[in-house]
C-alpha cells in the first residue's frame, strides 16, 4: 500500500465499495447457512466467517479510525479478529466452524449496516488515510472471495455426498495444446516490486529494488494434467530421491500418491462442478510446493525464481481465467506465441522463499501485521487464479503458502538455467 | 432387551412411535439449522446428525428387516451409521459437523418419510422381531434425545456469545436442603439386573444375577454445589493424595479447576438457560468421575457400587426431575424422609466399572454391538438426569461414561463402608 | 500388607534381605552399563534406574524413617521417586533414559551403602513398623526384578541386531500337551482375599471378604501358541466383531497382526535368549488385555474373573515355572490332571477390572501411593509368569495392568459360564 | 566440493586423515559409555553414534567405492546411515538413543579397523574422485565434532544433576567491551559463493555468481548477554508485535522467556563447565533465530543477508574463538577496529532462507543428497562457532537450521538499511 498512489480508484468510489462488497455475496448464491459454516481444517474457514471477518475489517480500520464509533456487536470484535495480535485476543482459529451465533441473516444483517456506515463516509469525503484503508479493505475483501471458494471446496470435498457448488461447464479443450518448449530470459540487473504512483500494492510489494538475474529461459505454458500423470504413472511419488527431505517426509506421512482432489483412477477429479474427467491439457492443480518441486526435477527442469517470473511477465498484459470467467477451474490454453497462462488459471509456484525486499517497511500499527509477520516458512506464487477477481491482481503481486499447502489453485511453470 | 416381555407397550403402538419420535423434533423447537450442525467435541454429535441417526437406526434394524427394502438415501447410510462396523463402514466420528448436506430440511423430510413407512409396518401388524426391534429403535431414540440436549449445552457453551437454549427459570430453592446424612444398606446375598417378564431392558442390564453385599450405607441425598464449592476452596483440585492417578494427570493437563460449566467466579455457571447464579443447595453437576471419586475420599466417604445403588434404588418410585420437567438443570431437592432424587436430576457416578453381568449375552448380529463392545475403561451411572425421558428410564438400567467425561449431567451421591 | 502377620520371615533377617538385594544385581550379570541405560518406551524403565529406584526405597521408607538420617546423595532423590506424589516432585517418567549421571557405577556402590545400612538397622533388631517396611520394600525389589526383565527384553526387541540375554535353552516339549477341556468351579458365596494372619499381602489384596460365584467352568491348562495361531490365521485380527471397540481402535492404530514379540512368519519369536522357533505347546505370550479377550470370544469362551480363579488356585501348590528356573520364558506343560499352569509361565488375564475389595483401606500416608490409586481403567492378572520369583507369589496376588499392555509376559486361560 | 580443486590438503594426506579422526575421539575423553548413549531429542543424536556414523560414512562412501569391498558388520548398515535414502533404509532418527548394542568398544575398534583401510587406501595412492570423497568425509567428520559438543551439552543440560563436560576457565572479560556501532557495507552487484580452484567447499556454496547488494550497514560486533538481558526484562517475549507469526506461536506455546540454558535468575547460564554466571561482555547464545529477529527488531534494526555477511567478511582473516581454542563457550570480545568476532563464537543467524545459488547442482548420486534436499524452511547462518574446527570453516561456507532451532552455538549481529 503505497499511500502517495492511494484512491478510490478510477470509478466512483461508492460504487466500487458497493460493487465489490456485493460480489462476495453473490459467490455465496446457491450456498445456504449450514454450507457457510463448514470448517474442514484448520487452514479453512467457513464462508459466515469470511462474511463477517471481512466486515469487522472495516468496522476495526475505517469505522473504528473515528474514535467517536461504537459497534453494534462490540463482543463480535473477538469472534471475526483474525490474526491481529495489536487490537485485542481473538478466537482459535480452530474453533471458526463451531459458531452457529450470530446465525448467517445476522451476519449478512451485519454487513449491510457497515456497508452503509461506509457509504456514507465515503459520501462525506475522505481524507487520504482513511481512502488507503478502504481500499485496502477491498483487496483484503477479493482475497477473502478466492479463499471463500478454495475453503468452501475443501469443505464440500470433505464431505463424502460431494456436493456440487455451480454447475458450470469448462470449455472443451479441443486440439492439442501448444507444445511445451522454453524461452529465453532477461540476464543481468533488474527492477522487481511495484512501481510508486502506479496503483494500490500491498506492503511486502515494495520497495522496487535492483536484483540480478542470471542466465534462465521460462517454460511456455504451465504444466498439464497429462504430464503430471506421467510424472505420477512413472512413481514420481515413489522414488525419494526427486523430493526435498521434508517434502519426502509428508509425502511418507501423508500417504500422498496424486493431486489433492484427483479421485483414485487417475481420471477424474473433484471440482466446484462436482467430479468432472481430468482434461489432460489444462493445467495440473491443487498440487502443493513439495510437489510442484518434484515435478520439476523429474522433468530436469526447475522453479522460476519470483524475480524471474516478474520481470517477464512485465511485458505482458494481465488478461487469463480469472473467477469473472465463472469457469472456477483451470482449462486448457488457447494456442498462442509467447509466454501462455502467466495470469489465470492457477497461482504458479516460485522457487522464492516468501521473505521482505530490501528495505521493506510494513504498514504502520495493526495493519503491519497484514504481511509482514509471516516471512518464514512459506513460498512465493505469482499470477493469481481463476479464483482471483480479475482486477485483485498484479504483476508484482505476491501470494504466499507454506510449501505442503493444497487447497489453493496452485500448479506449475518450469524454468530452467541456461 | 429380553424378548419375551418385548412390546409396543400399553399405549396404541403407531401413537406411541410418533409421540417419541416428535419429542425429538419438539426439542429442536427454536434452534436453527446453523445451531444443529455444531460439533463441538469428537465425544459430541450435531443435533442434525442425532436426528437423521437415530431415524437410519430405523431404516437400517426396522425397515431394512425387509430384504426387499430399498432406501430413498442409500448414500446416506455411510453417513448415519454411528458404530456398527457389521453393517458397513462409516463417516469418521470427528467429522459429523463438516456435513452441511444434507441440509436440515432434506433431514426433517427423511425422518418424515421413515416414521411413515414404519407407522405402515406397525399397522400392518408386528411380528415378536420387529416389534422389540422397533422398541429398541424407541429406547434408543430417548438416549440420543438426552445427548442432543448435553450436546448442544456443550455447543454452546464453546461459542464466546454463550448462547442460550431455552429462557426457563428453576424453582427458587427455598430454605435449606436437608442436612445430608447416611442410610444403611442391605447385606449379604441381594439379586440385581432386569427381572425377565418386566417390560424393556437393554442386553446389558441382564441376566438378573445374585451379588454379595457387604455392610454399607447411602447418602439420603446428592452433594449439592455448595458442599462442592468447599472442596474447591479448600483446595482439592490441587491435592495429589485425593485422587486417582490417572485423574491427577486429567487435572494437571487439562487445568481443570472447577466443575465443566462453572464460571471462573465460582459462583455462576453457564446452562442451557444461558449465565446463572449456582444455587447452592442443587445437585453438583457436570463433573467427571475421577471429580467424584476425588470428593468423596476428600468427604471421607466413597462413591457407592451398582448393585448397593440398584438394591436401595428397587424399593423406590421413579420419580424425580426428568426432561419433561422442562427444567433442563438439576434442583434442590424437596425436604423429605428417606432416599432422596434417586431418580433425576443427575446421574450418580457409582464405583463399578463397566463390565458384563455374569451369563451376559448380546443381541445377535449387529445389534449386539449396542453394549457390549463398550466394556472398557468406563464406568457405570445410575438414575437418570433432568434430561432424560421419565419413561425412558428403569431401576436396572445402566448408563456408562470414560472417567474424564464431564459433558453429561452427572454427579454424586456418597456411600460409605459400615 | 497387614501389619499383624508381617515379619522378616522365616530365615535370619539379614541373610533374606541380602539374598534379594543380591537377586537383582544377579539378573544384570553379563549386561554392560549400556545395556541396564536403555529406556524404550516411556511404560518401560532403565535397569539402572530399576537398580537405584529400589535402593530408594529402602532408603526413603525405611532409613528414612529415622528423622535423623541424611543421603549420600540428596540430590538423587528427585531422579528415583517413581511416583509417590506425597514425598516431592520427580523426574519425568520417559526421561529416565537420559541419565547418564550417575553411572551404574555409582548406582551399584550407592545400593551397597544403603543395604549395609539397612543390614546394621536390622541387626540392632526392629520394630514392626520397621519391620513391615523392609519387609515391603523386598516385596517391591521383586516386583522390579520381574519388571527389569520385561524392559530389557522390549529394549533389546528395539534394538535391530536383536540382541540375546541369556542363551539358554527351553527344554523341548515332547509330545503333544493335554487336550484343553474345562472343570467345574464352585457355585455360591465365596471367600477370596488375603486370610488375616497368613503372612505378607499387600494392601489391595485385603480384606479378605464374600462374594458370589455363578456357576462356571476352567480351561485345564493356557491357551498355547498353536491356538493362538489359528487364530491369527483364521481372520482374529480383522474381525471387528470379536473385539471391544476400544480393542479394535487400537488393532487398528497400531497395526496389531499377531503377538508383540512374533516374527511376521508365524513361525518364531523375539525371547530372552534371541529368535526362537515358536514351540507350539507352549503358552502364548505377550498378549494385551484385548487380543485375550478377542481370542476367547473367537474360542466361544471368556475370560476368567480373579474370584473364579483365585476360588480354584487356593486348592493348588503354588509351583510352576518361574524365574529360578531360568528360562525366562513360557514352556510347555507336562500332563497332568486337574488345572495345570495356575502358576508360573504367563500371568493370566482376568475378565475383573482392577478395583479395590470391599472395605479396602489404603496404607497410611506415602505407602498408600503403591496400590490404590491405580484403581482405573486396569485389568487383574493373576499367577505369576517366568519373570516371576516364586517366593513373590501368593494365591491372592492382583496384579494389574491397562488393556493395550503387552510387554509382560501375560498370556490366556479360557473359562465359561456352565 | 568443487572436484578440480580438491586434494587431500597440505599436510600429508594420511596423517591429516589421522589427526582429524583421532580429534573426534579426543573430544570424548573423561565421557563414559554411558555419557556418549543419551538422546535427549530427535534433533540431537548420542555421542556413541556419531562416532559410528562418520566411520559408516567413510566406509559407504570411500571403501565402499571398491565394489569387492565387504564390510566387517553388514547389520550395522541400518543403523548408522543417517539420512540417505538411495543407500537403503535407515533406524529411525529419535530411536538412536535405544542402541546399547553395539557397546562404545565395539564402535571404537570399528573406528580402529575402518581408519585402517583408509590409511591403506591414501598410501597406495588415490585417483582424484577418490581423494575427493575423503575430502568429505573429513569435512563430515567435522561438523560432527561440532554436532557432538552441541548434542552433549543440550543431553548434560537435560539431567537435573546438570554434569559438567570440561571444567575450563573462560577468560575474565576485561574492562567494557567496544560500543556496539554501525559500518557501511558495499552497494551494487558483488560475487559471492566458492571461488573455483580455492580449495573445498561443499555444493551447496556454488557456483560463485553475482548479485545485487543494496545500501546496508553491518555491526561491528555481536549482540551481548548484557544487550539480550535489557530485551528479556523490557518484555520482549511479552509483545508480540516484535515476534514473526510463527515465532510468537513458538513463544507461546513452549513457554520460551529466555535464551535456551539461561537460569530462571537470568545472571547465570548451562555451559558445558557447569552453571556459570554469565558475562555480560560475552556474545549471546543459543537463541533460534525466532529470538534473533525479534531482538532485532526490537533494536530498530534487522539481520544482516548471507551475501551482505559474506562480501564483508571476504576481507577478513579467518580467526577466532573456534574449537581448539577449548573454551566451548563463546567469550568477550577484545577492543579493536573495524568488524570485529566475524568468525568463531557463535554462528551468525543471517535474515537468508537457506536455498539453492542459481546454477547450483548438487553432488552426483547418494552424495547429493548431503545439502540439497534441506532446501526448505531453514535459515542460513555464517562463520562458525566455539565448537567449529578452525581449518573446517571458510568465508562461503553456508550453515543451516530450521528456526526454532535453539541448541546450536548461534547468536546475532544486527544489519540494518542505509
């Protein structure tokens, strides 16, 4: 977040807030109170929760920046404080899915009124601060859209009827797609992270740096279900010696032998559709750090650094599947010269450990808890998903999970040195 | 379950299914579908999983009975069975609260359809089989009406708001309960266990069988909370000497202080009518076994064994405060002679563990796994509580818990050697 | 331990105390300190601590009873105390292993001080409180005697090169055993119990007192190897139905397919003298409560309970198989009429929880920690086993242990309701 | 292990072989058998099995190079490989502590016979892969000679009588040491990893290669008891503000309050002479690297990266309190100019995930596996410790450890931006 290129943006700000506020809502269409309370693992949380933590976001960092503003549910602010360790204690994370009170009309009840308190702030004119930290809100609201349906899959995943969320249809896949080959990239000193005066970026986005990249070419397209399944049919998940020791141990511990949400036969999968044939040209998902690295070195090839993977995509503009396509699934790339997929479809990733930049500096207060505190243990994707809205994400935008995580749409660009 | 006194009772057979079954339903009354999908603990079920359980019980023993039967839900059965591995594998006991589908409504329907289908059967007219199976699915839908209602306290009692159940309001307990003092048992040979041609009783409360008595003598009532909260003061949660080594151990790791719902001020306690006041001279409640064994060495008495509470217990009504007292809480008992709240209230820890009677034999086939697979590591209750069904339950019957269960109604009632 | 009948017994004080004392140290001859420092599980225990621990004893309970008395080694009384809360805090009980200091060495010089000590309080003569405590702690070096061969054998089991204790030699069992047939038990009251005046018992064999027998039956003689084979080959342990749920939980968390110490061959075992062929008359072995009582339901029978058994040995010489044998391990048993093997070979399991007797008074203060408190969750097992020194046993000995135990060398004997 | 450049040294190569082997075993003297058998935690291993293991590892990867080759205890195989997987299974890591067998001597003549073989090997000549590979395993003897003197002290530290290793006399820190005060570092693109043909270093610090250094400032010494202290009694383990998210969940749910052998009083401190006091001048010690950055942060600085450390620490002679100097404990630094206590002391935690440089390739075969795959979740750190060989470090060698990590002898010098 960049405070000197901070606004509500190009459209009126209203009906950006509104628009996107009203965007979570409508994923949850379909979905009824008991589907919104599912809480399958601790990762996960459920939708009710999404719902009401994105909420008292706004409520604690726009509303509550007045210090005059008293809450309507003051013993709501533990239930929906995520991580915030600097504004109170908060509940266990665990424990998110036990909470029928409030009941989902209480909470859309809930939102509806921040929403307005909201509006009419905005109505009133805002300062630059409090400008930042609406949009900042609305990031952290589109980031709660994607883990609402990668949490509400693993939940529906986790129930043994395997209920269906949206029946759509993926577009056949129908010639071959472009055949896999690498391309050259930039060698030499470089400028990665986001670019000051050009937009709203999150903190650990910043400051733009030199590094320096040495000689690599990028892979053309992201890795298929049908290479993968060589990779699985060969015994990839087998032989010790393609896995990091604790990517091993996991897969020894795990009893991993495939995608998380590929069925037994190796031929279907599990999807928001409910379970559909694996297409063997769309790209292999769901797959996490450990394996996306064994992959690689099966196929003598590597990960991309995330500084690799930033500057080539600089050049391209950001257009792929992303959750406005209404497929919430991967599919097969069109052909086409170039670099394919580098936006869409699935979080690719990178061989860079999630740490901060030089001379990065978190947000001020509570809010530099947003980032910062969890630069340990985790990898760096780039590029977003047919999960991720559209207009969330950037070319310096960076996610991040620990290297055994699965439930997000994750799949796999190779790279090589050269 | 002797079949020879096996019936549909004296009330009209389909009018006494139906009344049990809504009683069920009837208890639901005002909770939402959200508030009957919480699954607090793996030792608790959702209110949801309760009612569609206890209506596959009757599909699966009643209906399926039947090898022409064919289920609306075959899917489901994976789902609903609880633990009876001869009928097929099952849904993990942990995961019961990821199921948002089927949803509620889908539920309410199914327990209308199969309470159709067997009210057909009943008036159609039952053979000795069937109708002691249907008898056992009504037993057995009683019990699942008393952990639907400890459940949901539990529930409850894990969201932060404290949510309350039902706004009843106890009986003021009025003067001072009467002082507890103790009443001689019988000794020598004494017979206990079901007496055949006595109407229902599960397989473990037969053969009736002699026992040897040994000189002893009863509390005429339960340990109120007030005697309870002199232990706490006094320290006995901090006392080594006072308890069994495994329950110092539950002590130290689990932290415990106090009994299950009492509020840190130890003098309130959450229940299902949310925040009360502790009244002192009702029953202690909610504590484990390894608690009451703790207090009555700490009291210098001992918890009495089965057979002294079942010969005392035969020569009494059964009368007591039961779930139709709508009081969902135990109370301070009225003055009187004699034995005193035998019957209701809580159930009373005894010092007998769980074993079988001598020349105990299970059901055949699947139902045999109803009792007799639990024969270990627990420990025998009797008396029935304020949330069982008065005619649910029996002199002879015989409830058992693990020593660290502390979620039921139960408490003590002190014997001593003579 | 009743304190009327308890003395230094028949031989000269001195010479008895100094023979167990050496006892011990006997069992360890040919170990190297390596050897008497391993500790495998946390339920097993170093035999260097068994050394010290004993030697603790003495010195707590019995030089300790002089106010006056001051250790050599204060500070070891924190690393000895195995349990007795009353006396101070102690080592954590699976870090046994980690003491390197003191060095047997050590340990064998400090247990050399304590018994001259001990050996000069008895020759100044005793009193009977004294007396009672020596006598006790000698009770408790043997139990330890046993336990240190139970631990060794478990630590040598975890060791991959299997190492050998003692090379001796079983002797072979010729023909084949006595056909198992069943005899009558006595029907109607009974007396079990330690008989006041009739030496020494600990306290939870007291007080002798009533109960009732049902009529029954006693297999002639254990369960052998080749019965237990059958079972093994039969299905026993993938058949949810013959066991206790707990038992079957465990079967299948741990993986349980045959006896603890079997090879995966069925044809040998892990024994203190290294793999050995399975003698198939020979008593089966290192069996936990629930593969016991799975076995017996698979055999159409059931377990025992300590009151039948106790009934019928207190007829019978106690002679049989123990540790002054040498063998160390369960031998085939010769023909003979009547009930065979009631002592010696393999501790029995009893279908009788470990509870106290009617009447049951602990000893008082520290001592009363030996017994009573692990009156949970436990089963009785009765009659000693190879491990066992003969002088150690007595008709009315309880022994106990949890369900899932297998490292003692515990074994099966069928009964039946008649 | 850059293979053109490797040579067994300058000394003659027998001789060196010998002096290095036989420093392992020097460093046991005055341990027992049973000093060198304790496993205090899955991390560390016994004293007895390094011996072993190092010697398998000459044996595998030296002798073993000759396929005609047969080792004197094929059955040890299983037990001392530690973690490579293409040479076959392995015992389990935490189970090292379980092995009495093979006893100390027998591992000693082990030592005895294989360093035989090796003597030979060198003085009839070696081919350069061959002279490599005992290279190796003489850099590998090494860093086990560390490993031993930390697994020592961390299984000393876990036995209440807290034995003393070596009773030295770390030398009395004099008058203040020199104010902690900031250097600038170089900006712009730097070389940093293994300079080809300048003698060994393992794989995983090459290939040397550029990068990109930004405006930094490096400390001129490491942090103090006395700086730590002010950070432990102003809260530092209070506030989680200071804490990454995984630190403070450690912080938490260990207890952690202090460095890991600091006393309660927090003015004395575990070292391997016994409970010392600590000195306030000396560099602090065993902390994780959770505590370095928070301290850092706490001091309004950061660490420093790997390649900021190293492009320092080029111009540097490598000297220091290392291993021969017998201290075992880090001491105060004498005044002096410039960056002071670069190398020796306490490895220097560095704010640089440990991964792969570009271009790295690991060893061929099984050797591969010695670095590569731990490239996940551990953090670099730099110039060696108390218990460092002297001739065993270098300007790029590269260690490394997950963050929790506190039994390594690993302190901080704060970094900050320019």
């Amino acid at each position: 977040m960049t405070a000197s290129t901070f606004a509500v943006h190009t459209e009126d700000g209203i009906a950006r807030f509104m628009r996107i506020r009203r965007q979570t809502l409508a994923l949850c269409a379909g979905l009824g109170a008991e589907d919104l309370m599912v809480q399958s693992m601790p990762d996960a949380s459920p939708g009710k929760w999404h719902l009401a933590h994105t909420t008292w976001f706004f409520e604690q960092f726009v509303l509550g920046y007045d210090p005059a503003y008293r809450s309507p549910h003051p013993a709501w602010h533990y239930l929906f404080n995520s991580y915030y360790e600097s504004v109170g204690p908060m509940h266990a994370r665990p424990q998110r899915g036990l909470l029928s009170r409030p009941a989902l009309e209480e909470v859309r009840d809930y939102r509806s009124r921040i929403d307005e308190a909201v509006g009419e702030l905005i109505a009133r004119g805002l300062d630059a601060a409090l400008a930042d930290r609406i949009e900042l809100g609305l990031q952290h609201e589109q980031q709660h859209q994607e883990l609402l349906l990668t949490d509400l899959k693993h939940a529906f995943w986790s129930n043994p009827l395997r209920p269906v969320y949206r029946d759509t249809t993926a577009p056949a896949s129908g010639s071959k797609s472009s055949p896999l080959h690498f391309l050259p990239g930039r060698e030499g000193p470089v400028e990665i992270g986001h670019r000051d005066g050009s937009g709203f970026a999150y903190d650990n986005e910043t400051p733009r740096h030199r590094t320096w990249l040495t000689a690599h070419l990028l892979a053309n397209r992201l890795v298929t279900n049908s290479e993968y399944l060589a990779f699985v049919r060969e015994g990839g998940y087998r032989e010790a010696s393609l896995w990091l020791s604790d990517g091993w141990a996991t897969v020894q511990r795990e009893g991993w032998q495939r995608p998380l949400y590929w069925q037994e036969d190796l031929s279907s999968e599990f999807t928001l559709a409910g379970i559909r044939e694996l297409d063997p040209q769309a790209p292999v998902c769901h797959i996490s750090y450990f394996e996306a690295d064994a992959f690689a070195r099966w196929a003598g090839a590597r990960l991309p650094t995330e500084a690799e993977w930033e500057d080539a995509a600089a050049d391209l503009p950001v257009k792929g599947n992303f959750q406005e396509a209404h497929h919430f699934h991967p599919i097969a790339p069109a052909h086409g010269e170039g670099l394919q997929q580098m936006y869409g479809d699935v979080w690719e990733w990178t061989a860079s450990p999630y740490v901060n930049y030089p001379g990065f500096k978190p947000l001020p207060g509570a809010l530099g808890e947003y980032n910062g505190k969890f630069m340990n243990g985790q990898w760096v994707l780039r590029g977003g998903s047919c999960a991720t809205p559209h207009d969330h994400i950037r070319t310096s935008y960076r996610n991040f999970f620990p290297p055994h995580a699965r439930w997000q749409f994750a799949g796999i660009r190779l790279g090589k040195d050269r």
